[in-house]
C-alpha cells in the first residue's frame, strides 16, 4: 500500500491501517510518499507486541495473533488514532497517554467508541 494525494490512499489513514495489519495474517508493506516522520506509532505498537520494521519511508509489518495491553504514548494525532485501535485489539488492559493529541481530531471519540460496545474510559 502506498499513500498519495487525492485520490490515492491517503496518508492520514496510514496509522490507523497499520494498526489493524498489524493483526493481520500475513506480511504488509506501507510507503509513506507524503510526510516524514509518519510512523512515529510502530514503536508503541511494537511495545504491545506488533512486528514492524521500519526502514526510512517503508513499514513492512508481519502480522501477529494478538497484541498484549500496555501503556502506549500517542506522539500525534493519527498515531493517537491508531494506538487506541491497537489497545482495542489487545489482550489486556491498554493505557493511551497524550491522548491531547487525539482530542484535536476526533471529538468525545471514548463515546463514540463506548457506542460500539468498546471498553473504553478516559480517566482524568
């Protein structure tokens, strides 16, 4: 998968999807064309027991069966985004910090979540 402009993949879904390849059967490759720096999430999603290698602009992520809870740190927000998808697939009990950055694009998103029979709760 590679992201491009309008009306190509685009990069701010990247995060989220490597999240849910991450528990996919199987090997997936993503290119990132338009920012640097974009996969500041793997390492948080590598602590919960994800296989991803990133080498420059390029995630080649290998499946696993399950990722474990953890505490995480969200860097921004589409990474935020895909740590909480990741803590929701997780065994375990996930704890997402700087969930600030989240808040800047998805508004009341533990509710919306919560409304989907997720098991979510912000704790102030």
């Amino acid at each position: 998968m590679t992201t491009h402009y309008y009306p190509g993949f685009p990069t701010d879904l990247q995060a989220p999807v490597c999240s849910v390849f991450s528990v996919a059967e199987g090997m997936t490759i993503i290119k990132e064309t338009i920012f640097e720096n974009r996969f500041k999430h793997v390492p948080e999603l590598n602590k919960m027991g994800a296989r991803i290698h990133v080498e420059k602009d390029i995630a080649i992520i290998n499946g696993v069966e399950k990722l474990r809870g953890c505490q995480v740190f969200a860097q921004d927000l589409r990474g935020g985004a895909a740590l909480l998808i990741a803590g929701l697939c997780a065994e375990g009990t996930t704890e997402l910090l700087g969930v600030d950055h989240i808040d800047r694009g998805y508004e009341r998103i533990e509710e919306k979540y919560s409304a989907l029979g997720a098991k979510i709760r912000r704790i102030h």
